[in-house]
C-alpha cells in the first residue's frame, strides 16, 4: 500500500528538442559574431587603403573687354630680324710692308700657361691674319710671355709674326733656330 498512497512522480525523460533548439541557436550566434568580427578586421584594412579624395578647385575665366581697333588706326608692320651671318672682316694674307704671304707659313701655337684655351685663342688671332696655324700643349706650364721660334729658312718671318702677335700678347724671346725636322715653320707658346 505504500506505494499506492504515494505515487511516485514517473521520471519522465526531459525533451530533446528544446536542448537540441537551444544548441543550435548558440551555436548560429557565435558563428555570426565569428563572421561580423572577420569582416570588421578584414574589412577595416581594405577601407584604409582608399584615397582620401579632395575636389580639385577651378579657375573661373572672367570675360574682359576686348579693345577694338579706332577705323583711324592703320596696322604697322614691325621688320622682322633677320639671321644673316655677320662677315668677319677678311684680311689680305700678304702684309703691305714687307710683301711677306702669311698663308705661306705654318705656325704652331702652344699652351705654355696651363689655362684652358690660351692656345686656341692665339691661333684663332694668327688664322684671321692669313697664318696656317695648329695647337697643342707645350713641355711645361712655366714660360712667361711669348716665346716665338722660326726655322732658319723662314727668318724673314719673323719680325712679322711678332709684330702680329705684339698687339695681343707681351712677347718675351724670339728667335730663328727652330729645328729643321720641326712640322712647323714656327713655334709660338703662350706663357702666362
């Protein structure tokens, strides 16, 4: 009789499909918070990446008034420049004193000064006057002034060729013994 004074609850077995929905729905919320917290990490670096963009400003033309001719006015023309070599004044080879042809001596010009050019402008100043002329560079940088030399077969030359040279240049020594196997009838270097 005991037992049937007490009835004894039945256990009965709990429902599966409330756990089984409770599972379920956890586990869609923390795959949702997994993707929202992917996209916002992943999805912040591509959104720095992208220029700022700034409008460009725009310049406004404001219309002016143009002036008009008066019907008094007549177009004057301006004379165009035109690109015509200036001639270098052309000198007569033979000198009119001593009758001597400039053409037919060769000089060589050296730089005796180490500077850049020098010898180049006195072959330039020699070349205008008729002379055939050639440079290069002398054995030493030393000489001061003008040291001319000729062959002794063109002597008469040289009183002329430091004439020629006086206007430009000091000149220091000169003299009539350059060598015979020299390629020039005459030797100038330039000193400083």
């Amino acid at each position: 009789m005991e037992d049937s004074a007490f009835p004894t609850p039945a256990i009965s077995k709990s429902p599966k499909k409330p756990k089984r929905f409770l599972f379920l729905v956890v586990a869609i919320v923390i795959i949702l918070i997994i993707i929202f917290a992917g996209n916002k990490l992943l999805g912040s670096k591509n959104n720095k990446e992208s220029p700022k963009i700034t409008p460009t400003p725009t310049e406004f033309q404001i219309p002016t008034d143009i002036p008009e001719p008066s019907p008094t006015d007549e177009p004057t023309s301006t004379p165009k420049p035109t690109n015509t070599p200036t001639p270098k004044p052309s000198s007569n080879p033979i000198d009119k004193t001593t009758g001597l042809d400039r053409s037919k001596l060769s000089v060589e010009v050296q730089n005796g000064s180490g500077e850049a050019g020098v010898a180049g402008k006195a072959a330039g100043i020699l070349k205008d006057l008729g002379y055939l002329t050639s440079t290069g560079n002398a054995d030493n940088f030393n000489y001061s002034n003008v040291t001319i030399q000729v062959k002794s077969a063109k002597s008469d030359y040289l009183s002329l060729l430091k004439k020629d040279l006086a206007a430009s240049y000091t000149i220091g020594s000169s003299s009539s013994d350059l060598s015979a196997s020299s390629s020039a009838d005459a030797l100038v270097i330039i000193g400083k």
